[in-house]
C-alpha cells in the first residue's frame, strides 16, 4: 500500500476568478454612442484630445460605445449624407 501524504491527498481546491465586469456609472442609462471619422476616434487615442459627433456632441471617447444606443440625431445625419 502506498502512503499519501497530507499534501497529496484527495480533496478541494480553491480556483480564483479574475472578474471582468465594467462599471456602469450614475447615467450611463442617458447615453447614446455617437458618429464619428474613424481617424478622429484614432487620433483621440493616441492624443487624448476630444472629438466631434455628427451631432456636435464634443467629448473624449472612452466607453464602449456597443453598450448603449446610437444617437438618434447621429443617426438621422449620417442616413442623410448616405443618401
């Protein structure tokens, strides 16, 4: 018979998870994801300067713009230069 010690023995083991959840904070429910030039979204990223919505909304981007709706007066200006 071959003797386990304490540490080779059956039993349980703890595995750790790592959460990767984002934060949603106070009125992100309000926001919508704006149309902007893919070379200014770029830009922003590397400069960290603001940029300009269709809509003339100005800000840094750093969300992730597929968890909310698209601005509706973005929408209705980018169907319009699309024809």
């Amino acid at each position: 018979m071959v003797e386990q010690s304490e540490e080779t023995r059956g039993g349980t083991a703890t595995i750790e998870r790592t959460e990767t959840t984002q934060s949603v904070e106070a009125g992100d429910h309000e926001r919508f994801a704006h149309y902007v030039q893919k070379e200014k979204i770029m830009e922003s990223a590397m400069t960290g300067d603001p940029v300009i919505a269709l809509c003339g909304k100005v800000w840094t981007p750093g969300r992730d713009p597929q968890k909310f709706p698209v601005c509706p007066e973005c929408k209705e200006i980018y169907d319009s230069l699309m024809g």
